[in-house]
C-alpha cells in the first residue's frame, strides 16, 4: 500500500459555482484545503488530483441524454432544459459545469479505485457528496452523483458489498433512487424529517425495492435534534447493520449542515458532535471493512465558521493524525478567510463541546421522546427485514 491515506484534491473543483447569490459558495473548498494546508494535514497525507469522469463512467449512473443535457447547458446556460433540473433555482446552470461536476465525480471514483486497489487505506474528497443528483436529473444544488458513481465503480471492479452511510442533514435520496434494486448496496440516512426539510424523501418506511427489501435504511429525526440525539440515533442503528450486512468497504458522506449554525436546515448539532460521528465511521470501516474507507463532503452552508473546521476534523482522521478539539486555529488562515469573505474566522477546532455525551440505546429508552421515536420507527421498518431484533 503506498500511503495509508489519500486526499483528492484539484483546484479546478472550486469553479462548481452557481453564482454569487447561491449558497453554496465554494470558498467552502478553498477555505477547507487552506485550513488543512494551515494545520499541517496534507503532509499526513498523499495529495492527488484525479481525472475528470469520463461520459462511460457518468452512464454507470446517469442517462446519456441527461448527460448531453448537462454538456449543452454547459456550452450554452441560457439554453438549460429545467425538464432535467438544469436553469432552476437549485441548479442554476453555469459555463463550464459539466466539466466541473465531471471533475468532482472523477475525485470521488478516484478514491473508490485507489481504496479498492490497496492504493490506499482511506480515501477523502470534501468536494464529493453531492447526493441529490438523480439518474436523469440535477437537484438539490447537485449535478453529477460522485457518490452514487463512487459505489458503482466499486460493483463495477469487483465489490460484492458496499456499504454507503450519509450522516447530512438532508436526505441521500439519489445514492438510494440509483441502488434501490440492489441488494449489494446498503444505504444508510440519517437526516431530518422530511415532514420539514428538503427532499421530502427518507421515511423509515422506505426500504428498498422487493428484490432488495432492507438494503435501504432511513432515521428520520425531528426538528431541533441536538447533539446527544443525534449521536444516539447513529449508534443506535448504524453499526448494527453494517456487522449484518459485512461490507467490503465503507462510503460515508459528511454534510456539515447538520450544525446549529447552518441557514438551509433545522437540527442544532455541533461541530464536536460532528467529529464523534467522524471517529466513529473511521471505526466501523476497521471493524467491518478491513479499513476500506471512502469519506466525501456534501452540503453545509456556513461556509467560514463551520464547514472548513469540520471537513478538516475529517481529513485529519481518515490521515491518523486527528486534531485535537482544543487545538487553536493558526492567525493566518484566520487573515485569509477576512481577506475572502470579510468575516472572522472561528479561534479553535471546537463549538467548547467536546467530548460529546450521548447515552447508547440501551440506556434510558423513552417512548414518550421524539427522539426516541424516530429511532423505534427506523430499526422496526429494517431490522426484521435483516433478521435483527427490532
């Protein structure tokens, strides 16, 4: 194995760009690879910069003419055929886009391939994990499915069992449309309620097509959820169904928009939570994986206080070399996010909430909690579906 650990990384991924008026601006990137540079992670890890996706790996998800749709909204923006999500309020199209999003998916393969491969143990691309992209489809501020195209490489090289775990604030609704008949896919949400947040999809009740019954796992959590909740709820489904269903790698995305902080959503976890969740992926895949571990992106939409330091946490575990909580965040990164943005940077690598304190499923089961609740309508849509106690 040549490095333990891979960051994908290309400049060029910072040009995926809706516009000055859309939220996700991609000062998020620059800030998060200027901040890893800042606390030394990328000399932890191997830097590589993967190529685009080619049209034949863009078809192991998308269609061809919603391919040539992007292409064609690409040359000429104006032209965008919203029938296909393009030159709409999410999705607005812009010159260059099928290159860039083209770009960012060929990350994501590239990670899957060199963790596939024994290139690498962990593979991160904090640009990846646009989840909402549908076969024929942009949505969601997402036009290629890096994810979704990032798992089929993966069957396509030879993989029997991937397991895909999306711990955004918004449902994974397009890596679970492309796999829903697939039972080599496990797909595993964790998200707000769609009864009040975008996409208005990841009901417990879905659970995969008839020829896949189970393979697809939702926990649909309630408005306000916090931190101990929220860490409650991904230990008290996750890590029993990946020791089911033995995956032979681990494909995580880490939408930041969970935070308390984010302006599109309605949870209130912290930065340190968000870690722990961290931590606890880089488990699982050693448990259940051997260690193959692919960990992308996704939303997050403060893009100064908090996605940069939470993609950094990542990239710092998937490297061996976690950053501590406390560690004090260096002046001049803090100078170039004011020479950016305007805005103060935070000062540390924590919301001050480390460690976060959670009790495990075990304990203090309240039927009467919402919370609760969500997490009984989950594992009893799934688990008997498994054979696992529900």
């Amino acid at each position: 194995m040549s490095g333990r650990a891979q960051l994908m990384w290309d400049e060029a991924v910072t040009g995926y760009d809706f516009g000055p008026e859309h939220p996700m601006d991609p000062v998020r990137l620059a800030l998060t690879r200027s901040l890893v540079g800042a606390l030394g992670l990328d000399r932890e890890v191997e830097v590589v910069a993967a190529r685009a996706a080619g049209e034949s790996t863009l078809r192991l998800v998308h269609r061809q003419d919603y391919i040539d749709a992007v292409k064609a909204a690409s040359l000429d923006p104006g032209a965008a055929d919203p029938a296909y999500g393009l030159g709409t309020v999410d999705d607005p199209a812009f010159a260059g886009m099928h290159e860039v999003s083209s770009l960012i998916a060929g990350q994501s393969v590239g990670a899957a391939e060199a963790v596939w491969r024994g290139q690498a143990l962990h593979a991160v691309n904090f640009a990846g994990g646009l989840h909402h992209a549908m076969p024929g489809a942009a949505s969601g501020f997402c036009v290629y499915n890096d994810a979704a195209l990032a798992i089929a490489r993966l069957l396509e090289l030879g993989a029997e069992r991937v397991a895909y775990v999306d711990v955004d604030v918004h449902h994974g609704d397009g890596v679970q449309a492309a796999f829903w008949e697939d039972p080599r896919v496990l797909t595993v949400s964790l998200h707000e309620h769609p009864r009040t947040l975008f996409p208005q999809t990841g009901w417990p009740e879905e659970t995969g097509a008839e020829c896949a019954e189970g393979s697809a796992v939702n926990i649909a959590l309630p408005a306000g959820t916090g931190d101990a909740g929220w860490v409650r709820a991904f230990h008290a489904v996750v890590p029993e169904v990946l020791a089911d269903f033995r995956p032979q790698v681990l494909v995580t995305q880490h939408g930041a928009d969970t935070h308390f902080e984010d302006p599109l959503a309605h949870l209130a976890v912290s930065l340190d939570a968000q870690r722990a969740v961290q931590v606890a992926c880089h488990e699982l895949a050693h448990e259940y994986a051997e260690g193959r571990w692919v960990a992308l992106g996704g939303g997050g939409y403060a893009v100064v206080d908090v996605v940069p330091r939470s993609w950094a946490h990542l990239v710092g575990i998937a490297a061996g070399r976690p950053v501590d909580p406390e560690t004090v965040i260096p002046e001049g990164w803090r100078q170039e996010v004011y020479a950016r943005t305007r805005q103060l940077g935070p000062m540390r690598m924590t919301d001050g909430r480390w460690p976060v304190g959670w009790a495990s499923w075990e304990e203090g089961y309240d039927p009467a909690d919402r919370l609760d609740q969500a997490v009984v309508a989950a594992r009893r849509a799934v688990f008997p579906l498994r054979g696992l106690l529900a």
